[in-house]
C-alpha cells in the first residue's frame, strides 16, 4: 500500500493497457479490475480515476458509449485509433523506465 | 462484479433527486456516470443497505465530481478548434484553401470598395454560421440538454462576433487600410469559422452515436 505514490505517474499507462485488453470498460468496473489484478496492492480511487479517463477522452484516446444496464445508464470507455497507437507508445516508455529502475536499484541482475 | 446488495426502484430515485436537488445544473452525461459509480460502489460494498448513509460519506467525492465536467467540456471544444485551425496551415490540403483565401482577400481588397470588401467578409463568415447552425444543431429533445450539446456552437460565435464588431465600430475601414492587416483579419476570421464548423460536425456525430440509445 506504500507504495501508491510509485504508480500515481502510471495511471494512464495503466487505463490504457487495461482498455486494450478488455476492449470496453466502465469506471468502477476499472478500479476493481486493478485491485483484482494486483491482487489489493494497487488501489485506484475514483478522485485520480475520472479525472484521468476524462483526460484520455478530451485527447482523443478514448471513445465513450452509452448503454442501458438494468435499471441504469452506463458510461463505457473504449480505446480511439490514436489511442491504441498511444497505449504501445506508454508501454515501450514503461518498458524503458523499468529496465532503467532495475539497473539503478539491482546493477548486478540487469548485467547477467 | 460481485454485489452484496441490489439497488432497489425507489433507491435509485432518491439518489437521482438527490444529485438534481443538490446540483441542479449537473449535465446528463456527468449524471449517468456518477449514478452508475455510486450504485455499483454501494451495491458492493453496504453493509446494510442504507444508501442515505453511504451518501453521506461520498458527499465530497460527488462534489469534486460534478465541478470538474463542465470546464473540461468548453475546454475541449476550445482546444480541438484551434488545433483544427493550425492544421489549415500545415495539412497540404488544407492549406491550399488557407492560401486561396488569402490572396482572395488580397486582391479583393486591392480592387473593389472597402464597404465590399466589408459585405463580402460578412456573407462568407454569415455563410459559415449559418451552415454550422442549421447542419450542426442537434434538435432532438433528448439531447439538447446535455453540456455537450450546450457548449458544442460555442466557438463558432468567435468570428461571427468579431466581424459585427468590426462593422459597428467601423474599425474595418481603418484596418482596410492597410492591405494585408485586413486579409489577416478576414483570413482568421473565415479559416477560425470553418475550423469551428469542422470540430461541431464531427462532434455531433459521436454525440449522435453516443447517446444512439436515447434517439431508439
């Protein structure tokens, strides 16, 4: 849970690749997909959530649609064009910084 | 998603009243989705299903929710607009009506009577306005409401207003002038309207296509 200050820069990065493998989401059904997936080490809380899929669908990464769901309207979130071009870019990126992480903090792995 | 309590009717319309009761200017779609956080959140997480309570602990995160749509919406529209108007500069194709403008204006400037040169600007930039009104207006009564749809013509009426303020103070005779400060000025004013015309036409169709369920 210390740690949720590390993955605050990663929250789009984060969005991104879970709407590329799950094709289309909604908010909350995301904050949970991220805590089943790690398991409660990462909680996302919707003060971080919304503003940042808010974001990625004024730049254009997100498409939104909206369906009727039981007694309710729901609001889902699927990857653009450009979005999908965006979520390989943020990964390569992540990629990078992790490797770079892994030579600053275990020098000896990442040379064998 | 597992569930330990399932919303009843009459739940869900007191929670609807009481977003509309204490933000009565909250757009549809920022409803929809808070409506739909809230109830997936407290269907899974109550304990005895008292929403009044689980309302009451949410109410800042409501608050901060509900501010933040409106301002991002305007922004958005603003945003898209000028980098649609850049693109009249740098896209080939676009450019080519970007330059065919320009030396229009020129020439027209330097051949025919500032109070011509005056109506002809006003036409085209009516012309636009006009075409934006009646081809990006969305009617329908569902959907008129929503901010999206609100702010959509917004910009639209940037160089609409600009070229009747340039005629009721008659500053357009003194900018006529000098040649090309005015086919600067019409120059923005008709590639900043056709840009705003593009942005509404293409977000009327993903609003059409986003609340497609509302129009069945």
């Amino acid at each position: 849970m210390g740690n949720q200050k590390l993955y605050k820069g990663s929250l789009q990065t984060i969005i991104l690749k879970l709407l590329e493998s799950n094709d289309k989401m909604y908010g909350y059904e995301i904050t949970q997909k991220v805590k089943e997936l790690t398991k409660g080490e990462l909680k996302i809380t919707e003060g971080a959530l919304y503003p940042a899929l808010h974001k990625l669908e004024a730049d254009g990464l997100l498409d939104v649609e909206v369906a009727k769901v039981g007694n309710r309207l729901r609001k889902y979130y699927k990857l653009t064009e450009s979005g999908t071009k965006e979520t390989a870019n943020k990964l390569d990126e992540m990629q990078e910084f992790l490797r770079t992480m892994q030579q600053l903090v275990n020098p000896k792995l990442s040379l064998e | 998603m597992e569930k330990r309590y399932e919303i009843t009717e009459k739940q869900l319309v007191f929670l609807e009243d009481f977003l509309l009761r204490k933000y009565p200017g909250i757009s549809n779609e920022t409803k929809i989705e808070l409506i739909d956080h809230l109830v997936s959140d407290f269907e899974a997480t109550t304990e005895n299903g008292n929403l009044s309570q689980y309302l009451s602990n949410e109410l800042e995160f409501i608050a901060r929710f509900v501010f933040k749509g409106v301002s991002l919406m305007k922004k958005t529209y603003r945003k898209e607009t000028w980098e649609q108007f850049f693109k009249f500069f740098t896209e080939p194709k676009l450019l080519l009506i970007s330059i065919s403008t320009l030396l229009f204006f020129y020439f027209l400037n330097e051949t025919v009577t500032d109070k011509i040169v005056y109506l002809v600007t006003i036409i085209l930039s009516t012309l636009i306005f006009g075409y934006s009104v009646f081809k990006g207006m969305i009617k329908n009564k569902e959907l008129k409401n929503l901010d999206e749809v609100k702010f959509l013509g917004n910009e639209i009426w940037l160089p609409f207003t600009l070229v009747q303020l340039l005629g009721i103070t008659n500053l357009c005779y003194s900018i006529m002038k000098y040649c090309w400060l005015y086919t600067l000025v019409a120059l923005f004013i008709i590639i900043y309207g056709l840009s705003a015309l593009m942005v509404i036409l293409k977000h009327k169709k993903i609003i059409l296509e986003k609340y497609k369920h509302l129009l069945n």
